[in-house]
C-alpha cells in the first residue's frame, strides 16, 4: 500500500458492508450522486478510487484528475462509462462469479412462477378464495415439452443452462460465435432462435449492441405459446413492445427482474395478468451481496496493495502505474 490511506469516494446508495470495510484501509468519501456539480476542486483532486453501485457518467470520471480505479457493485457495469474510463486509463472492476449461481436459480424460480402462475396462485390462497371460491385455474401454460433459448450463453447463461439440463427441456441458445464442447443447438441470429423455441431467458449484459433487441419483430417470431424471461438488463427489451405483445396474445406470458428505467415499471406491464414482475432481485440474497461486496473492497486493496485488480472488466486490464 502507497503512504497514506487512498481516498475512495462513494457516491450515492452503497452496499452497508462496503461502507463497513471501506475505512479498515481507505478514507472513505462520499457525494449525494455521481454529478459533477457536487465535486470541489479539493475533494476531486484526492480521489484515487470510486465505489460505485449505479450509474458514474463521463463526465463525473473526468471530474478526478487523479481517479486510478473504479470498483463496481454488481456484475452488470452498463451504468459506468467504461469506454471512457478506459481512455483515461482508469481500471474498472466488476463482481463476476460470486453472484453466477444465485442469478441463475433465480431465473429458473422466475420461469416457473410465470409458467405456472404461482404468485397469483399463492394470492389466491391468502386472500381467502380457496376456501370460500375453490381451486385456484389450472395454469394454461407448463414447461414440460418446452424448448428453452438463452439469449446469451456466459457465466449466468451456461448456469441456467446447465439447471434447464435437469429440467427434461430442449436447450438452444443464440450467440454471435458457438461456443466450444456443448450439446445446446446454437442459433446465429436471435430471429432464427426466436422462430425455433418457445421460450428466450434474456442474459446478455446490457449495451448498446444488446439494446431493444427483444423488440416487436422478435415477440411475433416467438410466437402465441412463448414466454420471455429477463434476468439481465432492462434495456435488452422493448417495454412498450412487450406490453403490446402480452395484451394481443403475440407471445402467452413474460417474466421480468429488470427494467429500462429502475425502480419505474410501466403501468402497461404492472396490470398485465400474464406478467410476472420481480424488483431486480436476482442476486439479492444477503450472503450473495455480501460476497459482492467483498468482491469490491477487495478489488480496491488488490488494487493499491499489489498493483493489479482481482476482476478487471475487458475494456481496462491495465495495472497500476509503477507496480
Ligand atoms: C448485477 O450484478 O449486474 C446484477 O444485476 C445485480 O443484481
């Protein structure tokens, strides 16, 4: 470690446990928001890293002229410019792996509740209409005979594809490049995977190759029987194309965790009866946010004790100057 302690500023909401690290080895700072307008020339020149769990803007990067890393709370860093922290030769890190298995159960526990209706099941037990009315309808939708296509086949992907393998379902996925060694039909295109299954679980990261992709054209290729899961970005989907898809019977039912504009639903999906909505919680169990944020003080120590970060993203696998 450099003399005297780095300054890592935070700002916005952040992790309790990061908060709780933080000052065993750095000087901690914080901002309301990551917005320029908030940094003094004196606070700005002093940082050398950022903890980050929502969106650090080009513009608030170049606010530090000093900034060395950028530590980011989740998997997921479509909210930190890391093309331009790149250019500046500022690390980025993430939190790969620790959240893999999490994020995946969730997806499977998201595409049986829309499949099966179970939250609506489970309101119709604890408002009282099974005793009074009787058993709740019979889902018109199963999984059984269903074949799954994972928009996306990383380290989430290959998790879920690997449960769905003791599902008794068909397995495809769509990807630029096949990958290597795996029995999954692999599509080339997200249309001719849309024509081919009839259920997609969204699990790309969400860039602007990746934006709206699920849009109209790919809902109508999916067809009456599909069903959409998004356990990645909202941005991937085309909310208003959704919502149209799901009121006109174009696809049967939609599962979602994200959203393009968090925490905002559209009021289009909220009163959907063939919707099934979750509040972004596909890692938010304590043990894995916790080993998240490990992951991300951890980052920052690596950093500044040794010289190279634990899990640098792909546009920034630089190491710190002199190390
Ligand atoms: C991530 O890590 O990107 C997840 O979306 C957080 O739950």
């Amino acid at each position: 470690m450099p003399q005297g302690r780095p300054r890592i500023l935070v700002p916005g909401k952040m992790s309790q446990r990061v908060l709780d690290r933080l000052p065993e080895t750095f000087e901690p700072v914080f901002v309301a928001a990551a917005d320029p307008a908030l940094v003094t020339p004196d606070l700005a020149a002093g940082i050398s890293g950022i903890a980050v769990g929502g969106k650090l803007p080009a513009d608030f990067i170049d606010a530090f002229p000093n900034l060395e890393i950028i530590a980011n709370f989740g998997v997921g860093y479509d909210g930190v410019d890391a093309a331009h922290a790149a250019k500046r030769g500022v690390t980025v890190t993430n939190t790969p792996d620790v959240l893999t298995e999490e994020v995946a159960d969730t997806a499977i526990g998201l595409l049986l509740n829309t499949v099966r209706q179970l939250p609506a099941a489970e309101q119709w037990l604890r408002q009282g209409h099974w005793a009074k009315e009787g058993a709740f309808a019979l889902s018109p939708l199963t999984l059984r005979g269903r074949t799954v296509g994972l928009y996306g086949l990383g380290r989430i992907g290959l998790a879920i594809a690997r449960r769905l393998g003791s599902f008794n379902v068909s397995i495809a996925y769509h990807t630029r490049t096949p990958r290597e060694g795996l029995a999954y039909t692999h599509y080339p295109t997200l249309k001719g995977m849309a024509e081919a299954v009839d259920t997609i679980i969204v699990i790309v990261p969400g860039t602007e190759s990746t934006r709206r992709t699920i849009n109209a054209e790919i809902l109508q290729a999916l067809g009456p029987q599909g069903v959409l899961i998004n356990v990645g970005r909202g941005t991937t989907v085309d909310e208003a194309a959704l919502a149209d898809a799901l009121q006109r019977g174009v696809i049967a039912a939609a599962g979602l965790d994200v959203f393009e504009n968090e925490p905002y639903v559209p009021d289009a999906l909220l009163t959907l009866p063939n919707a099934s909505l979750l509040p972004h919680v596909a890692s938010a169990s304590q043990a894995t946010r916790n080993a998240m944020a490990d992951l991300v003080v951890d980052n920052l120590i690596a950093w500044f004790e040794t010289g190279a970060a634990l899990t640098p993203v792909a546009e920034t696998p630089f190491k710190r100057k002199g190390a």
